[in-house]
C-alpha cells in the first residue's frame, strides 16, 4: 500500500483530498494527514493572504 502525506494549513482541506482520492478509486493508496493551521494564522497576520483571497480560494471552514 502507498502512503501519501499531505500537509494542511486548514483541517477542512482533509475531506477534500479524501474525497478526491475515492473519486480516483485507487484501493492501494492512503493519506495520511497533518494540520499546521497557525501558519495560515502567521500568513493573515503578516497581510501575505489577504481577506479576498481568503474569500476567492478557502481556507474553507477555517
């Protein structure tokens, strides 16, 4: 079995990969999953993500 790790600033991008992978209907491939979500805090505070683009790309449940 294939192990792919995704590395998360949001915990909701999780049911995103995951059902992105069941789509593929590969049955040998699992992700494994971890989230740093004060780096999208560190990235709003330092003004790198502005409120639009929060608005136009997620971070989706945040």
């Amino acid at each position: 079995m294939a192990i792919i790790a995704c590395l998360h600033a949001a915990r909701s991008n999780i049911a995103v990969f995951e059902e992105a992978l069941n789509a593929l209907e590969f049955e040998d491939v699992e992700l494994l999953h971890r989230v740093e979500s004060q780096w999208l805090d560190q990235a709003v505070e330092a003004s790198e993500v502005t409120p639009l683009k929060l608005r136009k790309h997620g971070p989706a449940g945040h």
